[in-house]
C-alpha cells in the first residue's frame, strides 16, 4: 500500500454539488477523484502509512455517517471515506447503479487515492456495494466488514413480509421500484422522507438532530440524489443476477466481520454471509438500531480495530 495522494483538488473546480453545504472533520481531507468516469468524493486521513480502511455509508446518508468512528480509526490506520455515485458529493450519472457496476467506481477511486490493498467497511447500501466489490478484486482486499445489510441475492429477502411488526423494516424496497411514483410524491419532501428513516429506524429517535436530518435530506434532494437513491433498488435485481454468476464461480475468501446490532434489520449479519464466505465471524452491538455507526461509534471503531490488528 503507498500513500495518499500528494495533491488536493479545489473544491471550486472539481466538486460536482456545489450547491450542496460541504462539511468538515478535523484532521481529513476533501478530494474529488475521477473514478473511470465517474467523479467521486472521498474524505481522506489518518496515518498514510498505516493499513488502508475504506468506509462506505447507505441510504438515505453520506461519507458523514462515519464523522463518529473516523477519529477513532485515524490514529492506526489510512482512513478513506468515499461517497457513492448519486451520494453526497458524488458524481450522479443517469444509469450504472447495479452494485457491480458502483464497486468498480469505487475501487477505482480507491486506486486513484494510490491505495493497492485495503479494508473494506460498509452500511446499509454500502454493503451492497462492497459485496460485489469483494467479489470483483477480492486480490485487492484484506478484509471485509458488513453493517446491518439486506443484501440483493445474497441475504435480501425475496418478498416483503406483511406483518407489521416486520414490514416498517423494508416495506421501502418496493415502493422505490414503482415508476415515477416515489419521485412525484417526495420531491419537495425530501426532508420528511430522510427524517422518518434517521429516526423510525434508530433505536433512540432523538439519535439525529434537525440539521443531521437537513443535511442528509438536501444530499437526497440535490443535482438528481432522488433519482439516484431510487437507482439502487431499481437495480437489485440486476446485482443479485450478477452477485449469484460471481458466486458460481468462486467463494469469498478475505476474512469477513458481520456486524449486528440489537434492535437492527439483520439479527445475524455473519450467520447470513456464511454460506458464500470461508471465513466469516460476528459481533452484536449493544443498544442500537439500524444506524450503528451513529449510535455506537465507539463500539465500531473498536471492532474495526479489533478485526484488522488481529490478521495484521
């Protein structure tokens, strides 16, 4: 693994959303990668010659799910959080967003940062990502950690449950696949939108303030995030088609961390990689929801650290 890149781009000149408020965490770096094609925003930091962790965040949030546990990572490791295509302020091309063809942007972002192997950490939308990711350059990862995910194929469920005890969970999934219809009825209400997932599916609803839920409702709503939020389960079933030809072609073999949480969508995050992966533990995180990383931060950096400095 080498080190950062030596030079920073103006944000003037190379960040795609401008209209969108850009935020700041002590100790990192702004920088816009061309990642083939696609322009991709990553938060860089920590120590450039440490192992290389790559932090990728899901619907409806941005790299700044991450603000709590980056800190906690800086001083062992090379931290990259990157914004997906349509996320943040990322590049949002019209079509591309089944989940094989986001992970080549992504690590091609990742190599454009000078990184050859990495971590790879991801939530939500960001697992799906970095599942197929992993089964793209498996070569190029050390290992893998997966945060309360459906993943299309793999551990998405088929249909939607109908009792409610279970349906608030998902029910989204298919009304994101209906034409038009989520894009008539949110825009404009982005804010109501991205307010009712931060806080039905957080264990404490007071997790997100006003301005964490106008922050990430505006990345929703700016430059075609709807559009691009809606593209990803639009495109499930394509990355479920082409997580299960990867799949009958080889097993994940980097060493994987499920990440739970107690009051999340996945009871058993590893028990549901397992049958694909070779190596494959878990943890449950106390006392949270879906949004772990807001919730426990500290938790999940010392897990990350835990699961990186025992292979190293």
């Amino acid at each position: 693994m080498t080190g950062p890149a030596t030079s920073t781009p103006h944000v003037s000149e190379s960040n795609p959303i401008r209209d969108l408020p850009l935020r700041h965490l002590a100790g990192f770096t702004h920088r816009w990668v061309d990642a083939d094609g696609v322009r991709l925003h990553a938060v860089e930091g920590g120590r450039p010659s440490g192992p290389a962790v790559v932090l990728l965040a899901g619907f409806p949030q941005t790299w700044w799910a991450w603000r709590k546990v980056m800190p906690g990572l800086a001083h062992r490791f090379h931290v990259i959080a990157i914004d997906l295509p349509g996320q943040g302020h990322s590049e949002r091309p019209e079509r591309g967003y089944d989940t094989h063809t986001v992970a080549a942007h992504v690590h091609a972002a990742v190599k454009a940062l000078g990184v050859s192997t990495y971590w790879l950490v991801a939530h939500d939308i960001g697992a799906w990502v970095a599942f197929s990711l992993a089964l793209k350059y498996q070569s190029r990862l050390r290992g893998l950690a997966l945060l309360d995910a459906g993943i299309p194929g793999i551990t998405l469920p088929d249909a939607i449950p109908t009792d409610p005890e279970q349906a608030w969970k998902t029910w989204h999934f298919a009304f994101h696949l209906v034409p038009d219809l989520p894009e008539t009825l949110l825009a404009g209400r982005e804010r109501e939108y991205v307010g009712w997932f931060l806080k039905a599916k957080a264990l404490s609803s007071d997790t997100f303030d006003d301005a964490e839920i106008e922050q990430y409702a505006a990345s929703v709503a700016a430059g075609g995030g709807l559009r691009a939020s809606l593209a990803y389960y639009r495109d499930a079933a394509e990355s479920a088609q082409k997580n299960h030809e990867a799949l009958e072609q080889q097993r994940l073999t980097v060493p994987i961390l499920g990440i739970s949480s107690s009051h999340g969508s996945i009871p058993d995050m590893a028990a549901s990689i397992g049958p694909w992966a070779d190596h494959a533990t878990g943890i449950v995180v106390p006392d949270a929801g879906h949004f772990i990383p807001d919730e426990q931060p500290d938790a999940v950096a010392a897990a990350l650290t835990d699961f990186i400095t025992e292979d190293d």
